[in-house]
C-alpha cells in the first residue's frame, strides 16, 4: 500500500520535538493566541523577510479575512482561477463579491495571466493568484496589471509554502500572501490552522482584529469579525516542521526528478517548471488521456493516486447557479479530465518511486 500521503512517517521522525512540544504547550496552559503562536508569527515573518505574519484557523480564513482586509466586498468582482480548491473561490462569494474566471496555462496549471486584462471591469477590485501544487504563478505580469488598474493582489499560497518566483518567495509578491497548515499540506499542523503575510501595517492591523472578533482590546469591538485564531498546539507542532521545511521541499523536488527520470511513456505529460521558479511539489500531477486507466492499474497494485481536481469550478454546481455561469475555459476543462496527482511525502522512498513509474510504464 502507498498512499498519497503518510504522515505517520513524518511524526515517526519527528516523533520526540512533536511530543515535548505538545507537552510543554499543556504545561504551560496558554491555549488561545499563546506564545507559540506570537513566536510561529516571528518565524514566519522573518522567514519571508516581512514585517507581518497573522495566524489564523485556517487556509480559508486566511483568504476570507485578507479579502476583508484589501476592501472586498458586495458587488466587487474578484478574477481568479477555476483550476483550484472550492475555497479560493468560496470567500470570494462568501462576501457576496463576484468571483471572474479566467482560464490557465496548462503546462502550470496556473491562471493565465495573459488572459486577465480583457476580464477587468469598473468592478474589480483584486486578483487572487493561486500557486497550483507548489509551482508559482507567474507574477511579475500579474503585478503589472494590477498596478495599471490599481487592484490588490492575494497570493493564494496554500499549497506552496516556501516556492520560489524569480527569487522572491510567494506570498511576498503581491500585497498578501495566504497559506494553510492543513495537514496534508507542505507545512502543516495536525489539524486545521493558516497564516496570513503581508508588508502593509494597514492590512496586518485589519487581519489582527478581525481574527479576534473584531477587537483589539478585549471587549471593545470595532468590526464584526470571527473567531478566527490559530491553535496554540498547532502553532507548537508548525514551529518545529518549519525548521525543516526547506529540507523537506528539497527531497520533494528530488522525488519529483526521480519520478521524472522513471516514467518514460510518451503519452504521459509530465509536470514541467517555468524558468525562475522553484516548484514545491505539494502534488506531483501528470496529465494524460488514459488517465482513468492509469488510475486503475495503480490502484490494483495498492497504490493510490488523485484527481485534482475534477470539476473546475465554473463548472461547479454552486457558482453555475449563484452567477449564471455558460463560461467555457477550455484548458482547465481538459486538465480536469486529464490530471492525474501521484503519491508526493518527503519520506516516499526511491524504491516506491520506481515501482509506481514502473506500474505506469506498462499500463494498457
Ligand atoms: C487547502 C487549500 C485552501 C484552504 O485551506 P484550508 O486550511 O483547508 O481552509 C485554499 N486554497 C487552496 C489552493 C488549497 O489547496
């Protein structure tokens, strides 16, 4: 059996910090907005080289609250990609704004940025670029475009903690950076948990108070906010995985590279790395016509694989509804149909890599 992901191998490792932390969180019985959530913040910030970092309970708040934070609200139209997680697009709904879609470049997965300028309106307000499986979306024109039209850019981060653009980190770039700490993802708790990134002391102040309730000081309340704060347990558990997430990004490109050298069918795409950038490998996703067959022979041998993500989210039955929606966008149409996600954990070994691309390679 190989899954997607096992993170007990993980927690085997890393076994004796994880407990002692844990403990020493009971021990010291600060549980909500404690010390460990004050120091992951330092880290975090100094990490990307910003002033700010807001932990929040998790990847979608992160992006709901930063959404907040840039000014979005009813009636402002957001452009983003339909090749994402529902949840890139649910806050953007959420605050009764209007999510805009614009197609990807298929061989990133990533929202097109060439496509973007024809979708702003006298209602857009921001752009939330998401960085697909780890890979960066390409920002220098994103930014470009926002600065002409004076959108706020929210970098989508969840899945890319610690990827590279013409070297910057993502989540630096635009004007906040949104991450999760779910815990599948390339930095996680065990548990649900999310950061928010960012330079601007107006948009750090915003997130802080909207987290909390809407309150700075207790019991005075200036917004109507959420209970929106990260776990101090996760805090201690992210605390020690970031001492070792550029080492574990590393091994996951080397899996990527080993699982590039061993599969060899021409009918399959493998994931290819825009010039610039550092792909982080939160999914390993190779795209191929027979996919569903792929699949299947990968499953009769224990081995487990993923379809992200099925439906783009144009197509979704919610957003089809809620907006009226006949958009065709053919690249991430076909993507849905296409992809394929194969087991990606730092702690997966040479010897699985090579039997799943073996399984691969002699596929019907
Ligand atoms: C996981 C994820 C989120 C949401 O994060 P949660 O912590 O699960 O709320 C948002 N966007 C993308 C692209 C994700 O993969």
């Amino acid at each position: 059996m190989i899954p997607m992901v096992d993170l007990k191998r993980q927690y085997h490792i890393l076994k004796s910090e994880i407990d002692a932390a844990i403990g020493d969180v009971l021990e010291q019985a600060q549980f909500i907005l404690g010390p460990n959530v004050t120091r992951l913040e330092e880290e975090i910030a100094a990490y990307h080289g910003l002033p700010y970092a807001i932990g929040v309970a998790n990847g979608t708040d992160a992006l709901l609250l930063a959404l907040r934070a840039c000014g979005v609200g009813p009636g402002d139209e957001v452009i983003t990609t339909p090749f994402t997680f529902i949840a890139t697009a649910e806050v953007i709904a959420l605050l009764n704004a209007i999510p805009v879609f614009v197609d990807i470049c298929p061989n990133t997965f990533n929202i097109d940025c060439k496509q973007i300028a024809d979708k702003i309106t006298k209602k857009t307000k921001a752009i939330i670029p998401v960085h697909l499986f780890g890979h960066p979306a390409n920002m220098d024109p994103i930014m470009k475009i926002a600065e002409k039209y004076n959108l706020k850019v929210i970098e989508d981060c969840a899945q890319a903690f610690g990827a590279i653009y013409n070297g910057r980190k993502v989540g630096t770039i635009g004007d906040v950076g949104c991450f999760s700490f779910f815990p599948s993802k390339n930095l996680a708790g065990y548990g649900d948990g999310g950061m928010v990134i960012t330079k601007s002391a107006e948009i750090a102040t915003q997130i802080k108070i909207l987290r909390n309730h809407g309150s700075s000081v207790r019991y005075y309340h200036q917004a109507v906010g959420y209970n929106s704060r990260l776990d101090e347990i996760q805090a201690a558990i992210i605390r020690i995985k970031l001492k070792y997430i550029d080492q574990f990004n590393a091994t996951r490109r080397e899996n990527a590279a080993a699982y590039c050298n061993a599969i060899n069918r021409n009918d399959v795409v493998l994931p290819s790395v825009a010039s610039g950038c550092e792909h982080v490998y939160h999914q390993f996703t190779i795209r191929a016509k027979n996919r569903d067959q792929l699949a299947k022979a990968l499953a009769d041998k224990g081995i487990a694989s993923a379809v992200y993500y099925p439906v783009p989210l144009h197509m979704q039955e919610i957003f089809v509804k809620m907006y009226n929606l006949s958009l065709k966008l053919p690249h991430s149409e076909n993507c849905a149909q296409e992809v394929l996600s194969l087991p990606m954990f730092p702690e997966l070994n040479k010897e699985e890599i090579e039997l799943i691309a073996d399984v691969i390679n002699h596929a019907s």
